[in-house]
C-alpha cells in the first residue's frame, strides 16, 4: 500500500481545541444531495473506509461484517440517525482514536496552514483504560498554557457539566466559543480538583524559537519546538541555519510538552540531524512497513542534547526516538507520553469526516512506544515547587535557573569537550 506522510497524522488521539489541522487523504465523495435521500449510505461509507483501513484485522476481536448486516438492516430516517448510529458502530470498536465527526466538528478540525487558532490552545484524548478527558499537553503562549494547564490533567467538568463517558469531540464543542468569552476548566490534580476560568482567544502559532546561549565550552544554540505544525520544518531549517552561522558548539533541542502533530514535519525535521539511517517506521495490518530515511542532507553534525518529559507526544517521540536510536543526541528529561499511533482523516459525502487508526509506527530499532513512552538517557524530575516557579516565570525556561535545562548544559558541555579532545589526539593525515 502507498503512502505518503503528507497524508498522515500521528498521535492523532488529540483533538485540538482551536480551529486546527487534520491531514486528509481524499476520498470519492458522494453527491449531499443522494445522502439526504439516503442516510444509510453515510452508515456504509463508514464501514467500508474501517474495512478497508482499520489496523487491527480483528477489529478488537468484533464480527465486523456481522456489523454491517446488523446496521444496514436498520431504518434511517435523518442525518441525525445515521449520525447516531455510525458511532455506535465505531464504539464496537472501543479505539477512542477512530471517531466519527458531524460536518460542524469536521470544520473545526481542518488544516490551518496559516498556524493561527481559537480557542485556548489544549489537545485532548480519552484515556483507553480509565476512558476519562485527558490534557496532552497546553500549547506554549496560548490561555491554557498561561492559566496553569499540565499534560496528564484530568478534565472533570466543563461549565460545571460532568465530562464522565463524555466523547472528546462533545469535549470539544463545549470548550470552544467566540473569542473574547470565557470557559471554566474543572482540572483534577493529585487527587484535587481546581477550576480554570480561560478565556477564548485567536493565536498565532509560531512553532520555533531559539537564541544563542553562552556556555563555558562555547556560545550554545537553543531551540524549543512546541509543535509540528504545518510551518514547523521551515522555521526550524531557518533556525538551525542562523546559528550555525554564530558558529555554536552544540544544540539543545527543547521537546518539553510538545504535543506533536504532522507525520512529515517529524520527519523533515530529523533528516535535518541524522545524515543518514532510519528515521520511523510505519506498520499498518498487513505488516507493510513504509521506512521514512535520512538523505545524507544534515544542516548540522554538531553534538545534540534533546529535552523531553511526560508531555512530548506523538511527533515528538518519533523525532527524540530516532535522534536517541541513530545515536545522534543524549535525551535529558522524563518519560514521554507513549502515543504511537497514525491516523488519516477522511472527508465523509455530507461533509462530515471520519478520523481512522491504519497504523502503528516504531523507531528505527523497532520499538513500539505507544503506552509506553521513550525513557530519556539521563532523567532529571522536576518537583511539584521547581514545576510551579517555571510556570510563575516562564522566562527561566531554558536557562539555568530550569534544572532540566541545566543538566542538558552540563551534558552538552560533556560532548562538546569529548570531541574537542578526540580531534586533539587524531594525528593528521
């Protein structure tokens, strides 16, 4: 099966709440007109792209064709119904990542390739097991960032509604509102709930930032990526350039709380450090491995030191992993969030879409991390105290006054020598 990464969406278990991005593969769309007169069509759609599509050839152990038997002998009489009836049949499936979405929450979830959102900039799954709202991470300057949001959040109530057996996408619709109202988060948190009052605003998201930062060993080049947006690649080509022509002796690249996002932004963006192997891997049910790999065209091969920790999802882990797998950089950090997954996104005939797990992806060396995260080199935790005082102060994020942040200096500083002094002792030619 061919497949380009343009097309693919990893951790796709989030929903934006903002105005975001999907990566969609086209499909045949029927005429809105024929679905009207016949909304179980809507219903066989469905079934035929997970059919077709699903990871899982067992389909979490259900009679699949049984399935559709079972809905196509029912009585459809509106959207409505065949709306109703198309999650039900997902939910047979019980993968909260293969959702269905009505045409007005499909529109919320289109490709903003211009990186601006609305909303207060959170992304959201349902957790397998527990099957409650779990925060992936806040995105880095938006209101659920600056309102104290954490990856791992419990979200309980939104407004004061219960969110127990709510669906992500119902989540969603709640959350999101004209910008300049405001929403009220009930977040669980070491067992204590604590109201979030946010209010809704339109963000521009500029994925990179980075400065030259002063080290013993030399002026150091620091980038924090806080997602893998569609602009995500360019500005970090742009990024790497520019310090390298301040000639720095080494980089720390910030993954901390990076959500994650598009397929080929990871990549690119890895080809932009490893000058050559594997870089991840995709496995879809009939065990086809499509093989992503540098092309020896590397801006950089200066030592690297990588920060993670438990809000790195998806994209991220698949760069920090083939960074860590091609022994390109040290990881500094915590462990990551463990979400391995790849979704495409398919347009419906009503307008309506289908987001469908097709594959699972690995790190060069074969590891499957979803549920199970990266384990960095070196861990450094960070208290609930150092936690709250970046948070109180996020100017001190990258510097030394950031513990995380400081031992990646110090690792970096290591390398930086090391090398130094390999080509000190390698006679000349």
């Amino acid at each position: 099966m061919t497949r380009t990464t343009k097309g693919l969406v990893v951790g796709a278990t989030a929903v934006m709440i903002a105005a975001v991005a999907v990566a969609g593969a086209g499909i045949h769309l029927r005429g809105q007109a024929f679905f009207q007169d016949s909304p179980k069509e809507l219903v066989d759609e469905v079934w035929q792209i997970i059919d077709r599509n699903y990871v899982d050839a067992t389909f979490n152990q259900v009679d699949w064709k049984a399935l559709r038997t079972e809905f196509l002998n029912r009585n459809y009489t509106t959207k409505d119904d065949a709306y109703k009836a198309v999650r039900e049949m997902l939910g047979r499936l019980e993968d909260p990542y293969t959702r269905f979405m009505n045409p007005d929450e499909f529109r919320n979830m289109q490709i903003d390739t211009s990186g601006e959102l609305t909303g207060i900039g959170i992304q959201l799954a349902q957790d397998e097991e527990t099957k409650k709202l779990v925060v992936i991470s806040p995105i880095e300057d938006t209101p659920a960032f600056q309102a104290g949001i954490l990856a791992r959040d419990i979200i309980t109530r939104i407004d004061g509604k219960s969110t127990e057996g709510m669906d992500v996408n119902d989540a969603v619709q709640l959350i999101r509102g004209p910008v300049g109202t405001e929403v009220t988060i009930t977040i669980l948190r070491d067992n204590q709930e604590t109201d979030y009052q946010i209010k809704r605003e339109r963000i521009e998201i500029h994925p990179v930032r980075y400065s030259v930062q002063e080290s013993k060993d030399g002026p150091i080049g620091y980038i924090r990526l806080t997602q893998f947006s569609a602009r995500a690649s360019s500005e970090m080509r742009d990024a790497i350039k520019a310090l390298e022509a301040q000639n720095v002796a080494g980089y720390i690249l910030d993954l901390r709380s990076n959500p994650g996002g598009l397929l080929y932004a990871s990549v690119e963006i890895a080809r932009m450090w490893i000058p050559n192997g594997a870089i991840v891997s995709t496995v879809d049910r009939q065990g086809e491995t499509d093989r992503q790999q540098a092309n020896n065209r590397a801006l950089t091969d200066k030592p690297l030191v990588v920060l993670v920790d438990g809000g790195s999802a998806s994209a991220s882990e698949i760069l920090s992993g083939a960074l860590q797998d091609n022994n390109r950089a040290i990881l500094v950090g915590t462990q990551t969030f463990g979400k391995g997954l790849v979704q495409s996104v398919r347009p419906l005939g009503d307008g309506s879409g289908l987001a469908v797990t097709i594959a699972k992806y690995l790190t060069p060396s074969g590891r499957d991390i979803n549920k199970a995260g990266i384990k960095p080199d070196i861990t450094v935790e960070l208290t609930d105290e150092q936690k709250q005082a970046l948070r109180r102060d996020r100017d001190q994020i990258g510097t030394m006054a950031d513990p995380q942040y400081a031992k990646a200096m110090e690792t970096l500083n290591k390398e930086i020598a090391a090398r130094a002094n390999n080509r000190a002792q390698t006679p000349a030619q």
